[in-house]
C-alpha cells in the first residue's frame, strides 16, 4: 500500500472503519460506505473485518478487508471501491498476518 491518510479506527458491527476527522471534512464521498460494501461483498462474498475510506496516492478510495466464505485458513481479499463511481478498483489477496506495507504480494489479483 502507499501512505495513507488514516488516523482513527472506530468499531462497527465487528469491523473497523477508519477516517481521520480532518479527511471527513474535506471530502465527501458520491457513493455512501454502505453501498460500496455491498458491491465489494457482490464480488467477494465473506465477512467483512476492516473497513475504510482513505486517500492513497492522492485518490481517496474505500477499502475493505473481506474474509471470504468458507475461507478457514488466512487469507483475506483487499477489494478497493471508487467512492465516487461505485466501481471495484482492485482485488487482491492477502495473508491475514502480513505486514501489508512492505510491498505487493505475489499472489494479488489486481483488477482495474
């Protein structure tokens, strides 16, 4: 991932959104969160375990980390949502315990 500008976590129905107060204010999204969830949760079925609206590489971007259905081991899919269009972004696939700021995984499934 690049730098973000995430500060704060708040815990919703198990998973975490996170925003900083100043990013609030600056931006509001066309798409609500709840909308992009549900596209995100369309193209991988799952639980969600994290959730976020930040801005990464000067695009501001939903985030979501999806434990897919029937998934027992750790891998978790990172599904990025465009928050003024609805579209999917990225999806890639993560270990749960990778430090996720070292670089890309070899096992991601990017689509654009």
């Amino acid at each position: 991932m690049g730098i973000k500008d995430v500060v704060i976590g708040t815990v919703i129905g198990g998973a975490v959104m996170t925003a900083s107060p100043s990013a609030q204010a600056k931006y509001t999204p066309k798409v609500s969160i709840e909308k992009a969830r549900a596209t995100a949760l369309e193209r991988v079925p799952g639980t969600v375990i994290e959730e976020e609206l930040e801005r990464e590489k000067g695009r501001w971007i939903y985030e979501f980390e999806i434990r897919p259905k029937g998934e027992t081991g750790r891998i978790i899919k990172e599904v990025t949502v465009d928050p003024e269009t609805g579209a999917i972004l990225a999806v890639e696939t993560e270990e749960e315990d990778d430090d996720r700021e070292d670089g890309p995984d070899d096992d991601d499934d990017e689509v654009k």
